[in-house]
C-alpha cells in the first residue's frame, strides 16, 4: 500500500508505519508531511484504503478485488492510485504465507480465531482486476460518494421531522409542557425497541446513556467551506432571533392591543379600559364632575400596565433564549458516548460501530429521564399535575417524529462526520419551523420580519451547502 509520492515508494512485504498512517487518514490530519503536489493523491489515496478497512469491519471483505491469502499462493494486492478506474495487480507475496494480518484482523471483529485459521483461497495464478468491473461492488470512491450522499439525505429526512415535530402540538394546550415531554419520550423508546429489534437485538450500553468524553478528531476534507460554512449558519441563526411573532407585536397591530372607550352623554362619563378579547380589566362610572381625575388615574395607570407587560415580555424572551442555549448546549454533546465507544472499540471489546446499534440505549436514557422528571413533577405538585386530555395523541406524534428525526441523525453520522452534520442538522429545522409559522400557522407577519425571515433562510441555507460540500470537496 503506497503512492508515488510516499517517501517510500515500494512495497516492502509488510505494513509499515506509512501504510499504517494511510488507514488513519495521516494526509489529511497532517498534510504539512507530504509534497504539496501530491497532497491531493495522497488523501485520495487514503480516503480509499480508510473506506477499504470500513467495509472490511463491517462486511469481512474490504473490496471484491482484495486476493485471499493462503500458504500456497501467497498472493499481494498492488492497488492503483487511482483506485475508481486503476487496475489492481494480484502478485507473488513472499511474505504472505501465514496470512497474519487477515487472521488478527478477522479475529478482532469476532470473525474467526487466530489459531487455527484456515487460508486456502481458489485463485490458482497472478491477475489483474479492475475496481469498475463488478455491477455490484461499487468503486472505492463511488462508495465514499454515495456514502456522502446517504448522509446528506439522511440529514435532510433528520431536518424536516426536527422542523416539523412540533405542528400536531402547536394547535393544543400543551401546559407546562411536561406530560407532553413524558408522552414523547414513550413515542421515543418505542421507535427505539423497533431500531433495536432490526438490528438483531445488539448488546445493551449502558454508557451510551450518561456517556464520557475522550473522541478522536474526524476533520473534513475542506476546514475552510466548513469553517465558512458554520459562520454563516450562526449568521443565519442571530437572524432567526431577531424575528419577532404574534409575542412581540408592535402597538399598532390588532392582537392584544388595549382600547380605551370614552363613552359621554349629558349626565354621566364611562371609561372603559379593556382588551380586544373581551376582558374588562377596569370600568370606572361617574358623573361629570369626576372627569378630569378619572382620566389622571386612568392614564397613569395605563401607564404602569404597559411597562409591566414590556418587563414581561422582555423577561420571558431573555429566559427562552438562555434556555435554548443550555438546550443547545446538551444536544451538543448528545453523541458523545456513542462516537467515544465507536473510537474506543480497544476498551469495548464487542461493541458494534455503527450508530443505529446504539438507539436503544439512546432512546431508553431519554425514557428513564422523562419519566423521573414527570414524577418529580407530579410530586412537586402535590400529585396535581397539569394534564390536558387532548394532547396526548399529538405529543405521541411529536414523539415519533423526533424519534426518526434522531434516528437519521446517527446514520448521518455514520456516513458524514460531527463536523458536517451539527451544522446542518441544528440549524435547518429552524427554517422548516419557519416554514410552518408563515405558511400554516400565520404567527410571522408584517413586511419587516418576512424579510428578516428570507434573508435567515438564505443565509442558513447556504452555509449548511457549504458544511455538506466540506465533505466531499477538497480546497
């Protein structure tokens, strides 16, 4: 396994450091090592041999053409540089004849023992094989495309159910909020079980439940559209913040407005302060002589009424947002324990490397969560809490769109990197919401913030193509 532009340019009959640093991705965490002319080959090169040990983890063959080493043969694999369209040669390996390396390797993902291995192989001389010549083994790098495109459109389904899980309860009394989180979280562990039982019922981790810190790094192939791209999300996302609901309504619009009724004849004066919803909140009736001091008190007190409604108002938009952040911050490090167990499979021997194999525990921590924070609730409230009927069935639906919504996640995850798939995935469904808020529910109006909302979309919408484009794309 080496390139042209490797410091060592032919094979030696043993895995190397160089080669080792292939499968570890060393041109790209590295560059600086390799000749800037040969930088691109190099990473192309090993983005293949690291999708190679994938699909050898995952299936036991690395690629259709890999040779089968046994003690007659003693065949090598010469892999192209180009390995879409190359032509890979199968020689002589005069130090293949234990076939070590494929033992161990099978042994470590519960394959085969190391003693004991059987290694015969029914090729019966040299060849050479071409990676496109199989209809159904893609090439190593229409692999790593596709791979990147099933995280992009497993990003896409995560976005529009994290976008929309919140419609079917939007339209009902959701309380405090926390019977609907407890019924979500049961809509939650249910899509969880099912995960579970399509992946043939996995060990249990506990660990990816509380979770610890400790991951390796997985950089994209662009830093820069991916650090350009995260900059415009967070752009897009001050954006967001700046657009202002049916909450925030200036004093001219016609929801929650205060009018004020000076109804007078020839013997007496009302003054009538009320809400458009039909509350009297004040009715002052007296003769004329009262006139002038009601109006003094009626002001004044209008005056107070307003500054505590604007105190409130600002009080409740500062707590949604540190709220949000601390939210933000926790779905932060939802995945930690999962990649860390998926980074250290030395330490959790047996432990699968695919994320869907870890929805279970995922899912049954956020079970267990919900369920002690309603009862502490329940006990908080003096087992009164505040329940609303007609909700439950909505909330069991948000729980199931979150649930696929997180499910997409992982297997973004698995295909994509942390890196690419938070900035997309933490930010679009904020537009999708949006979405919902102008075309269906009407809250956002007013000529101002639509185009405040546009220019967030845009903005959000393109810096989450340039964190995707990070992927696959190398500048």
């Amino acid at each position: 396994m080496r390139s042209s532009g490797n410091p060592w340019p032919r094979w030696m009959g043993v895995m190397h450091g160089y080669e080792i640093e292939y499968v570890f991705g060393q041109p790209f965490r590295r560059p600086m090592l390799y000749a800037p002319e040969k930088l691109a080959t190099e990473q192309k090169f090993s983005a293949a041999v690291m999708q190679m040990w994938i699909d050898f983890t995952n299936t036991g063959m690395p690629a259709y053409f890999w040779p089968k080493y046994n003690r007659v043969e003693k065949k090598a694999l010469v892999l192209s540089e180009d390995l879409a369209v190359g032509v890979h040669r199968i020689t002589e390996d005069v130090h293949g004849a234990q076939c070590r390396l494929l033992a161990e390797a099978k042994s470590l993902v519960g394959q085969l023992p190391i003693n004991g291995v059987e290694c015969r192989s029914r090729r019966t001389g040299p060849q050479a094989v071409t990676a496109s010549a199989n209809p159904y083994n893609l090439p190593v790098f229409e692999r790593a495309k596709m791979s990147a495109l099933m995280g992009l459109g497993a990003c896409g389904v995560s976005v529009l159910f994290f976008g929309s899980m919140f419609v079917p309860i939007k339209k009902f009394d959701a309380g405090d909020g926390l019977f609907v989180q407890w019924v979500m979280s049961g809509a939650i562990v249910l899509v969880g079980w099912i995960c579970w039982g399509l992946r043939s019922f996995p060990g249990f981790y506990p660990l990816a439940i509380f979770g610890l810190f400790g991951m390796q790094a997985h950089p994209p192939a662009s830093s820069i559209l991916n650090y350009l791209g995260l900059a415009l999300v967070l752009t897009g996302g001050f954006l967001f913040s700046r657009v202002k609901g049916n909450a925030d309504e200036t004093e001219d619009d016609t929801a929650g407005k205060r009018i004020t009724l000076h109804l007078q004849d020839d013997h007496q004066l009302e003054n009538v302060v009320a809400l458009t919803n039909g509350e009297c909140e004040k009715l002052n009736v007296g003769d004329g002589s009262d006139d002038e001091e009601s109006g003094k008190d009626k002001t004044a007190e209008d005056t107070t009424i307003e500054g505590v409604e604007a105190k409130r108002k600002a009080s409740g938009r500062g707590l949604g947002i540190v709220l949000a952040l601390i939210s933000g911050c926790f779905y932060g490090l939802t995945f930690v324990p999962v990649i860390y167990m998926q980074d250290n499979l030395d330490k959790f021997p047996g432990a699968p490397v695919d994320g869907l194999s870890y929805v279970f525990s995922h899912y049954f921590g956020i079970f267990i969560s919900g369920t002690a924070l309603f009862l502490g609730y329940a006990i908080f409230k003096k087992n009164k809490p505040i329940i609303n009927p007609e909700i439950t069935l909505p909330s069991f639906a948000g729980g199931l769109m979150w649930a696929i919504a997180q499910s997409s996640f992982f297997i973004a995850n698995d295909n994509l990197s942390q890196a690419v798939t938070f900035p997309i995935i933490t930010t679009l469904p904020g537009c999708v919401a949006s979405l919902w808020s102008i075309l269906y529910f009407r809250e956002i109006k007013g000529q101002r913030n639509l185009t405040t909302m546009a220019i967030a979309i845009a903005v959000t919408l393109t810096g989450a193509s340039l964190v995707g484009l990070s992927k696959i794309v190398n500048l």
